[in-house]
C-alpha cells in the first residue's frame, strides 16, 4: 500500500516535471536526482518559506553562504574523519548491504506494531470505556513487548558505545533477523564505514590535498562564528543560518530523495550561554514543529523521536519525524551541541572562539543548539502529503496536489477560452499584469477541462479564464484549485485575491 504510494509519488515526480532521475539518457546515477521545471519552483520556494521564518523573522539569526570545500582539518575537528562511520553488514547469500542500525530498528518498529495491535484490540473490547493509558500500563502483552524493545535499544546502545561490532552482530542474529531479499541468516561481520567523500585539490604537480565535499553545512557555520559575531555585532543569545549542498557516501540510498548521496540541508546553529541549553532546545523544538504544523499537512503526521544513541557532539538530541509513504522517519534533527565544535575548533585552529559577554564580564566558548532539516526530505514529505485522488461528485475522478499555496511552483495559469476572437491577446495582457507578482504560465492548449486537469496534478491554486464576456466587461473566472468553484470576479481584483491566498505572511504569522 505504503509502497505503492511512493511509487505513484516518484512516477507523478516525473511525468509533471518535478523530479527526474539524474544522467536518466545514461541510466542514472544511484541516489542522485534532478529537480525540474516545477521540482525547483518548489524546492525554492521551501528555501523561502524557511529562510523568512528563521533569519527574517528573528533579529537574532542571521544568513551564510559558505563553500563546499572546507580546510581538511576542519573534519578532523569536527569528528567526521574518525567517527563519522555507518555500522554496516552484508548477507553473504543475497549479497546485499544494509545498515547494522537500520536492520535493528526495523526490528524494534516490528514489536512496536505488535504493541498498537495490543491496544487496537483493547478498543474493540471496551469501547468508550477503554482506558489506553492504563491499559499501556497494564497489560501483560504490551508490558512484555515494552520490556523487549528497551532490553534491544540498550545492548544496541552499549555495543556502540564500546565500539563492539561482533556484538552488534550477535544481537542482529539473536533477534534472528533475515535479509528482507534472501531470507536467510547469513551474515558477514559489521564493518565501519565513513561516510564522506573526497577528492583531491590542486595538481598533483603541486603536491595536491585531500579534501572532503562536506557532509553536513553546519561546520562552514562553527568556522565563521567569530567573523559573523564580530562584524554583525552579535550579542548572545543568536543563531547563523544557511542552506546548501552536502554530501554522504550512504551505504544504502533507496526511497527516491529520502536518501541522497548529494542533498541540501537547512541547518541553523544558535550560540547561548553554557548552562542555558535545556530551555534553548526545549524552545526550538517547539518552534519548528509550529513551523511544520503551520503548513497544514496535519499535525498527526509528525511525531518526535528522542535520540537513544547520541552522536560524538550532542547531550540531547531529538529528530522530528514524519510520516512519509514508508512509514514515520526522520526530517529533522534538533540537537544541543554543548561547546563541542567550536572548542574543537579552537584546539585544531589555535585561535580563541570565545564571546566575551559584557554582561558577566568574562569570555567563554558558547553552547550551541541545532536545527538541521533535509530539504529534500521536506520536498518529499510535502509531495507526497499533497498527492491525492479524488472521486468526484458525478463519478469521475481527479488527480490533484494539495500544496500549500505559498509553495505552489505556479499561482496562477491564464487560459483563453478557445485560441481566437482576440482571447490570447487579452489573457496575455492578464498575464503581462500579474507576472510581476507571481509565478504565472499562460495556456491555451486543449480543452478548458483538461487544462484544469493539468494545473490540479501540479498543484496550481488558480486558474484564470479568458472568455467573450471578459472582452466586454473586463471580468473572468478564477476558479480554485481545492474547492474546483468558479467565481467571476473584475481583472482588477486578480492580484489581491491571488496574494491573499498565496502569501507567506498566513504561514508565518
Ligand atoms: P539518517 O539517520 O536518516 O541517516 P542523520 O541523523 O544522519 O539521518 P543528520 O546528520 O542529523 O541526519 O542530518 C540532518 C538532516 O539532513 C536530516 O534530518 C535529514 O533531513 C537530512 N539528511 C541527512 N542525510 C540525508 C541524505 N542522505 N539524503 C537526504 N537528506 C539527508
């Protein structure tokens, strides 16, 4: 079922425009996609929809553009090159790779349906009565179940944490876990594997250097910290923004742009107080969740996931999950740092990163909170929310992307109602006259239903139509995308009632 949502997803991608699979005349390239004509439209206007709400709407934050290429010590500060390791494992008759973590926690997600099917039955036996707090606390089953789940997270947890991978191989078959593909037990050991690419900088001639494409953006961030600090005159509390490209050599890549070897992040790290980064984190979960709910993609479809397993940098850790075709996974991460980085930073670079707060009159290294979101996956999560089809009131049924409007690609479609009478004339005058404001395409080709058709399946919120009653009187139709209601309205009016409803302003406040 979920399955086939996503390929409906990758298939509607491509046929609209939206996505295609990269180098496709060469047969693709694993884990690499294209954004098209209306995929970039969209992913922009994600961009948008982010960078107002972090860096305009908060005095505090401010936006970076940092290169791809970093100086190699950085990621030995950072950490990435001794521990930036996925645990992987193969099947020796499948000869499939997978992620020793991944195969454990689809494992635990198994026992955690058992534990929903416990208490579905619980609500068909009581009724109204149905207690489910109690019952979770209660009932022999879930108990077990419950006990089960924590006993694996915990020897997952403590064989990591020590390093010890033939443990992690040993509970992988103690839970007897089989390749989904082969079905069989078979397994190599685990291996590390560092996830970063590289390549080299300069002629060899010159003596070149190993470099890395970076794989998160969050270290051009921790670099420029003093620069930033000093030049924006930055007080902290305060946070540095920016979006761009990073790049993972993923073990498995699968699930369309969930999983990309190349993808963008939207990452923002905010400096505070050492001792203060309880309330900070606290206070940014809270506000990026509002961000997600704001779009109206339904508040049910989000769900936080506390970090068991923290990475090298963090003392808490949370990932904002989402419920996409495969099931609810990560989107977002929201992390409290400590002064990990810049105090790495500060040991790799010998120079101070410190803040001197007049305040206190003292100098310290600031503790960082992060927000980290895949672009891709929020494309993602967002496509495949607004992909439905509808069964109509006369049988006859629709494709349609409910986008939310302000991310629509295109706001409006100008249509002539048939190509004479001087109707594309006029509809190009409309068009002449909105293009300023919105992204606006204009189209004559085909009958004024599958015209209508189109701009649905690409999430268009309006169509405006050109007829010999506009010649007369200067009015058309604008007919909305969700509710399909025709309204005659003055040309005149067309721009205010497009920017009501395709306005950032409605998401943001
Ligand atoms: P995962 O556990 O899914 O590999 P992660 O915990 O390694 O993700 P982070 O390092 O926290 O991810 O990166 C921050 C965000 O970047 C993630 O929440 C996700 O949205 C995005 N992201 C990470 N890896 C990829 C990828 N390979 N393709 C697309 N987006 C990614």
């Amino acid at each position: 079922m979920s399955d086939d949502l996503l390929k409906k997803v990758i298939s509607h991608a491509k046929e609209y425009g939206f996505i295609f699979p990269s180098s496709e005349i060469y047969d693709g390239l694993s884990a690499t996609y294209d954004y098209g004509q209306n995929g970039s439209e969209l992913k922009n206007n994600i961009k948008k929809y982010w960078w107002k709400s972090m860096v305009q709407m908060h005095e505090n934050i401010v936006g970076i553009d940092a290169s791809i290429f970093m100086h190699p010590t950085t990621w030995k500060a950072s950490g990435h090159v001794d521990a930036f390791n996925d645990p992987l494992i193969d099947n020796k008759d499948s000869k499939k790779r997978y992620r020793a973590d991944v195969l454990i926690e689809e494992h635990v997600e198994k026992i955690r349906g058992k534990i929903n099917k416990e208490v579905a039955k619980g609500f068909k036996r009581f009724g109204d009565d149905f207690d489910e707090t109690e019952f979770r606390k209660t009932n022999p089953n879930v108990l077990r179940n419950v006990a089960k789940i924590e006993e694996i997270e915990q020897k997952f947890k403590d064989s990591l944490g020590k390093d010890d991978l033939p443990a992690v191989k040993e509970l992988i078959e103690e839970l007897g876990i089989a390749c989904p593909v082969s079905g069989s037990k078979n397994w190599t050991d685990v291996r590390q594997f560092n996830l970063m690419f590289s390549t080299e900088m300069g002629s060899v001639a010159e003596g070149a250097n190993t470099i890395y494409l970076r794989p998160e953006t969050a270290q051009g961030i921790f670099v420029n910290f003093l620069n930033v600090q000093k030049t924006g005159r930055m007080k902290i509390p305060f946070g540095i923004a920016q979006i761009g490209k990073a790049f993972r050599n993923e073990i498995i890549a699968r699930q369309f742009i969930f999983r990309m070897r190349e993808f963008e992040q939207m990452e923002m790290q905010f400096f505070i107080k050492p001792g203060t980064q309880k309330e900070w984190f606290e206070y940014w979960k809270k506000t990026r969740i509002n961000w997600h709910n704001a779009l109206g993609l339904g508040e049910e479809n989000y769900r936080f996931h506390d970090h068991l397993k923290l990475a090298h940098y963090a003392d808490a850790a949370t990932d904002i999950e989402f419920n996409f075709p495969m099931g609810f996974k990560e989107l977002e991460g929201v992390h409290s740092r400590t002064d990990f980085d810049l105090k790495a930073h500060e040991e790799h670079s010998g120079k101070k990163l410190q803040y001197f707060d007049p305040q206190d009159n003292k100098s310290y290294v600031p503790y960082v909170i992060e927000t980290s979101i895949g672009l891709d996956r929020m494309f993602l999560a967002i496509l495949s929310n607004s992909l439905k089809e509808e069964t109509l009131e006369d049988g006859s049924s629709r494709t349609v992307l409910t986008l939310p409007a302000a991310l629509a690609p295109t706001k409006a479609v100008i249509m002539p109602l048939t190509k004479k009478d001087g109707l594309p004339e006029k509809a190009m005058e409309v068009m002449n006259e909105l293009k300023y404001d919105f992204n606006c395409q204009y189209d004559e080709k085909d009958s004024p239903g599958k015209r209508y058709r189109r701009q649905d399946a690409l999430g268009t919120p309006y169509c405006i139509m050109i007829d010999h009653q506009t010649l007369e009187d200067n009015t058309v139709t604008i007919r909305d995308r969700d509710t399909m209601k025709q309204d005659r309205v003055s040309i005149t009016e067309l721009n205010a009632i497009i920017a009501e409803k395709v306005s950032f302003k409605t998401l943001l406040k």
